[in-house]
C-alpha cells in the first residue's frame, strides 16, 4: 500500500486534507471501541462474579485477535484496497459490538469474549490499512506529526469511552458489587446482576449502528487510490522486509502495546489494590488517556520544530522509566497518578516505532505493517503476567518488573535503530 511522497511540501503532500480526515475518523472509533477494555474489566468481574485473572481474558482475548487476524488482514487489504478494505473493517467491527452487547445482556461471558474477538477481528484489518496510509500519506519527516494528530483523535475518543461506559452502564458499581456479595438467595442475586447487565444493551447496539453507518460513509468517501503494486520475487522480499530495524520494532512494539494496556486498562485494578473504591477506579482509564492526549499534543507541536521524533522516543522512555520508579515508591493516589502520566509518555513513543520499523518497506509496507499490527498482542500477555504473579511479588512490584524493562528495551531501540529507520522510503539498506 504504497504512495509516492512529496518531501518538504507541507503534512499530507498533495493529497490534501480529506484523506487525513477520514483518517482521524477512523481513528476516534478505534479508540472508542479499544478503550471501553479498561471500565469493562470491572464490568464483568462484578457481573459475571469473575476473579482478576478471568476478568482479564476481555484484553487478553482482545488484544490476542491482532495476532491472529493482522496477517490475513494484510492480503485482504491488498486485494480489497483502501476504501473497501475500511469499509469492511468497521462491518467486522460492528458486527463485533453487536454480539458482545448480546451477549453481555444474556449473561453469557464466552459469548461476550466472542465478540470481543471479532472486533478484533475488524481492528486488525483497520489497523493495517490506516497506519501506512497515515505514515506515507505526505513528506516522512513529518510521519510522527501526522499519527500525533490521529493520536488526538483516539485519545480523544479513549478518554470519553471510559467516561460514557461507567455513568450510562456501570452506575454505582461499588454499591452493587457489595448487595451482590450480601445476598444469599440465588434467585434474587441473579435477578439483580441480570438488570446490572442488560444496561449495556443498548449502548452497544447503538455503536454497531453506527459503524455501520460510518462504514457506509467511507465506502461512498473518496480517497487516494494507494493501491499496492505487484510484490518482488521471495528472495528479494525477505531480504528486503527482515532487515533489523522491522524485526526489533516488531519485539518492541509487542512490549510498548504491553505497557500502554497496564497503564489504561490496568490501571482500575492497581488502584483497588490499595483499597480505592469502585465507583472511583472506573475512571481510572480516562486519566491515563487524557496523558496520552497531552502527550500527542506536545509530540505534534515539538517534532520536528525543536526535536526529532527519535530523540523525543528516548526522553519519552526515560519519562516513562521514572514515573514507574515514582509509582512504585509512592502509595494510594499519588502513585495511580504516576501510572496514569505513563500515558504522556507513551503517546510519544508510538507515533515514533510506526514510521521507524516500517522505512523502506516498499512495496512490502501492508506485510510490515500487518507484522507490527501483530505485535499488538502485548497487550494481551503482559497484563495476563501482572494478574497471574501480583499475588507472589506484589501489584506495585510487579507492575514495575515488567514495565521498566520495555522502557529499557524501547530506549535501546531508538538510540540504535531510530537514525537507521528514518532513512527515506525505498532506500532502505
């Protein structure tokens, strides 16, 4: 999915706003859907009595379908191409919301994990065809500024998804969480998280409508013609897409989705370690997104004025490392606090791995790109490692077990791939 770039002649080259438009579209629903995952884990760990490791499995099995779906989603993308592919990613999508909210009111969790799955599913597919699009739809100097802008647009929808999730579903959580444990009568207690459930019915069915419309809108948008051309032979593919800046981006970008799910999603569970309450942890993932925003703010109004975009990857970590040190030293909501600012510093780590592990993909751009979307599932692993050892080590310790090693190994790759990544596109070596 590849397009010519026209260095230095402003942030989208000659393709003008409107695909960038689109773009930033479609990003606001991913992160309205992506971001429900943090509120949702206590959802369903009240509603369906579950313990923190099964509550888990709603990113696990999330995050998991990037690494099952991404691959075919790229040849889907190069045989369907951009309108067409995104139009079909959010029917995928839609179709997702719609069987989770059935599901969900039907009490009915594997069902709901389904869902889950094909949202996924559709995510993938999205995540393939709109990250290239984004990162060589204009001069590659200013690829950080443009996936800065889009991430705006999904920390945008990421804090407000959370926010709309906890008032219209979850109401009091903490106070029906406790009438749940105090009732005895199996009737009535079934009775009572039956009605807790079926709130979220019409929330999710009103979504799937509209990404169904949505998906209407793109099919009918017009939008660049980024058609990928033919592939090169094997022997040329492999040498040219397994170079090492794609290979550690990929293990780096597996650890970064890791982090940025722990410190959004997570974050509700590590404030109840301290004892915080329900009705406040539900929040939680909103904090962190409103980091991530002010972190997308500041990468867009720095690179390249004042910094490259690598550079700000390495103060980004280093950020990143402290605050983990600064949440494990402190306690109640100070050190929810430091987690949530991780955020800020992450928001400037993404929009730099994209265009760094993808340079020089050429004509092998949706395959790196499908590689990377792959990378994702971090964010199903990692925060499944924290809920299965904090038991034995501690929430606080082992959150910073497995946090400050990525920001280590994230740093690593931006002082020795990053130059090497933002060589121009096609001359890679």
């Amino acid at each position: 999915m590849t397009a010519p770039v026209q260095p230095g002649r402003g942030l989208t080259g000659d393709y003008g706003l409107a695909p960038l438009g689109v773009a930033a579209a479609i990003f606001f629903i991913m992160g309205f859907v992506t971001w429900m995952n943090g509120p949702l884990i206590s959802f369903v760990r009240v509603a369906f009595d579950l313990s923190d490791t099964s509550a888990f499995l709603v990113p696990m099995v999330f995050y998991f379908s990037y690494f099952l779906f991404s691959l075919p989603a790229s040849f889907l993308a190069r045989k369907l191409g951009l309108r067409r592919g995104l139009a079909v990613s959010l029917v995928l999508c839609a179709a997702g919301v719609a069987l989770f909210g059935q599901f969900i009111a039907m009490r009915l969790y594997g069902g709901a994990l389904t869902g889950l799955l094909v949202m996924g599913a559709g995510l993938s597919l999205m995540q393939v065809v709109i990250n290239p699009l984004v990162s060589l739809l204009g001069p590659s100097e200013r690829a950080s500024q443009r996936i800065a802008i889009m991430g705006v647009c999904n920390k945008c929808a990421g804090i407000l998804a959370p926010i709309v999730l906890a008032t219209v579903v979850m109401g009091d959580i903490g106070t029906l969480s406790q009438r749940a444990q105090e009732t005895t009568d199996p009737v009535a207690r079934n009775a009572l998280l039956s009605g807790f459930v079926h709130a979220i019915y019409a929330p999710y069915m009103t979504m799937a409508v509209v990404l169904l419309l949505t998906a209407i809108g793109v099919a009918l948008c017009p939008l660049p013609d980024l058609q990928a051309p033919a592939l090169p032979g094997p022997l040329e593919g492999s040498r040219r897409i397994f170079r090492p800046h794609l290979v550690f981006g990929i293990i780096v970008m597996f650890l970064y989705v890791g982090v940025e799910v722990m410190a959004g999603d997570a974050i509700g569970t590590y404030g109840q370690g301290f004892g915080l309450p329900l009705s406040q942890t539900r929040f939680f993932t909103s904090l962190t997104l409103a980091g991530m925003l002010g972190g997308y703010i500041l990468g867009f109004l720095v690179v390249p004025r004042l910094v490259t975009q690598e550079r700000l990857m390495e103060l980004a970590c280093l950020l990143g490392g402290g605050l983990t040190v600064a949440a494990f030293l402190t306690q109640g909501y100070v050190s929810v606090l430091c987690v949530a600012l991780l955020g800020a510093a992450n928001a400037m780590l993404m929009p730099s791995i994209f265009p760094i592990a993808i340079r020089g993909a050429g004509a092998w751009t949706p395959l790196a790109s499908a590689l990377l979307v792959m990378a994702y599932s971090g964010g199903a692993i990692i925060p499944q490692i924290y809920v299965l050892l904090k038991p034995f080590v501690g929430f606080q310790g082992m959150f910073a077990l497995l946090v400050l090693p990525s920001y280590l190994a994230l740093l690593l790759y931006a002082r020795r791939y990053g130059r090497t990544g933002l060589l121009p596109l096609d001359q890679g070596r």
